[in-house]
C-alpha cells in the first residue's frame, strides 16, 4: 500500500518536502529500489523502518538550510579545533535492525568511524518514517532536526533513547541560538559573515 504526503506550500510560500510510504516494503525490495535509482543520487532520498519505505524529495529551501547549516558547522568546527569526517548523505544500513536512512548532513567528529556521530535532518513538514527511531537503531548518539526554525537536539542516553537537550553534548560550547539566527537570513554571504563575528565575540581572549 502506498501513502502519498503532499502537504501545503509552507507560510512563507516556499514549497515543502514530498514523501510516498510504501507500507510492506521487504529489506530485499527496500535494496532493489535503491539499486535501481543508483547509488549516486541527489534525490529521491530513502528512510527505511520495519517495512516501511518513504520515498522523499526535497525542496530548494530544504536544500538551502541543510547547505547554511552545514556551512556554519564547517566554520564552528574549524574555528574550534575540531578534527571531522564530513560524510554528509552517505546511505546508512542495518539489515538485522530492519532501517535505513539517507541523512540530510553527517559527521564523525574525531576519527573516521563506520556511522556517524552527528546527523542532521530538516523536517520543513512532518509526517513519514520514524527518523529518530530510525537512527536510534544505529546508536547515533546526536540528532539534530531543524523543525518550525529552530533546531531540536536530541541526546542518545544511556537507556538508549533519545532525550531532547537544550545543547549539544558534542559541540557543548556552539551558541546554538546565534545558528538559528543566521540560518533565517537569505543572503550566504551575510548569513556568513554574521556567524563568524558571533563566534568571535563567544570565544574567550
């Protein structure tokens, strides 16, 4: 059975993501599906959970806070010393644990690992596969959602749930405020620029 998402133009008129769930989707079909479309594709992107299968294309405004965010991430972590593996949309599976995911940006933060440390998704609308189950299942142990213009942060704990915290455990001195700030201003290079002048005034003399 297939489910079609097609939700409104969002308030400020720019066009949402689409998704199709195909309910009693097999993992071998799952694998076929992906196959067939090739590896190296930008989208459709695939989440796959228990036989569930949502199949989601992105928007251009979708695109641009992933490509902002990543950016500012990419400044943050240089300007902190942090030594990453970008892996950004690199497919990730588990068969016995029956999920999969394509996520918008991810990265290993220190060394080089087979699943990341940090994922990022942006969920301009809601409905579809479970994410945070989905990554619950690989032990990620950072997710952030960027939902209704803020970003959402959720901790794996030590029970092996995600908990919403109002930092992050990896990145504990990033002003996460001033991200959510510059990811709302339209122009790249303004949007920069701002970014960096507020690490600098939050990094000690």
């Amino acid at each position: 059975m297939a489910e079609l998402l097609r939700p409104e133009p969002l308030p400020d008129g720019t066009e949402p993501e689409e998704r199709i769930i195909l309910c009693g989707t097999s993992w071998d079909r799952y694998l076929a599906l992906d196959k067939a479309l090739g590896d190296d594709r930008p989208t459709p992107r695939f989440y796959y959970l228990d036989g569930e299968l949502e199949i989601m294309t992105t928007s251009s405004e979708h695109e641009r806070i992933k490509k902002w965010i990543g950016g500012f991430l990419e400044i943050y972590f240089e300007a902190a010393a942090f030594d990453i593996m970008p892996r950004g949309q690199a497919t990730m599976r588990l068969a016995l644990q029956q999920a999969g995911a394509e996520p918008d940006e991810s990265w290993c933060i220190g060394t080089e690992k087979d699943l990341p440390d940090l994922v990022l998704e942006i969920a301009l609308t809601s409905g579809g596969v479970d994410k945070l189950e989905v990554y619950r299942r690989f032990k990620v142990p950072e997710v952030w959602l960027w939902r209704r213009s803020k970003i959402e942060i959720y901790v794996l704990g030590t029970t092996g749930q995600y908990a919403l915290s109002p930092k992050s455990r990896l990145l504990p001195d990033l002003d996460v405020l001033l991200l959510e700030r510059c990811v709302l201003i339209p122009s790249w290079r303004q949007a920069r620029q701002t970014f960096r002048a507020g690490l600098s005034k939050s990094t000690p003399d």
